[in-house]
C-alpha cells in the first residue's frame, strides 16, 4: 500500500453477537462506489464474533482483511 490519493482503505467494525456475514462485505463495496475516483481499494472488516464460512472463503479470493476481537487482543500481546 502506498499514500497515493487514489487508494482508501473501507473497513467496518462490528461489535455484536454475531458473526458479520457477505452481506457486510457487499455493503462496503457500495461504500468504495460512492468515492468513484479510487483505483484501488484496501476491505478491512473487524468483528467481535467472527466471520461466516461464506464470508471467509470470499475473502481469502478477494483479498479483504477479515480481524475478530482476539486477533487484535493477540497483536496487542506481542
């Protein structure tokens, strides 16, 4: 990633009880619509209980960060 004007990073945190589904990832390549000047977008999704089977395997081809909440207590250990 570099600090050129045309990259964003879009990112969503979601702290409920539930897993975030595709859904959520669909919503955020709307959001990447509305600046319409980027060429490339960086998806980060964060989540307090984790991601849906569907969600990660889109991920995983689509290149989309996925982070739940002991991924980050992990970062802040080490």
């Amino acid at each position: 990633m570099s600090a050129d004007k045309n990259e964003y990073i879009i990112s969503s945190c979601k702290y409920i009880n539930k897993v975030v589904g595709t859904e959520e990832l669909e919503l955020l390549k709307k959001y990447a619509q509305v600046f319409a000047k980027g060429t490339k977008y960086y998806f980060y999704m964060f989540s307090k209980k984790g991601f849906s089977k569907d969600l990660i395997q889109t991920a995983e081809k689509e290149n989309v960060k996925l982070v739940t909440l002991k991924d980050l207590y992990n970062f802040i250990k080490n």
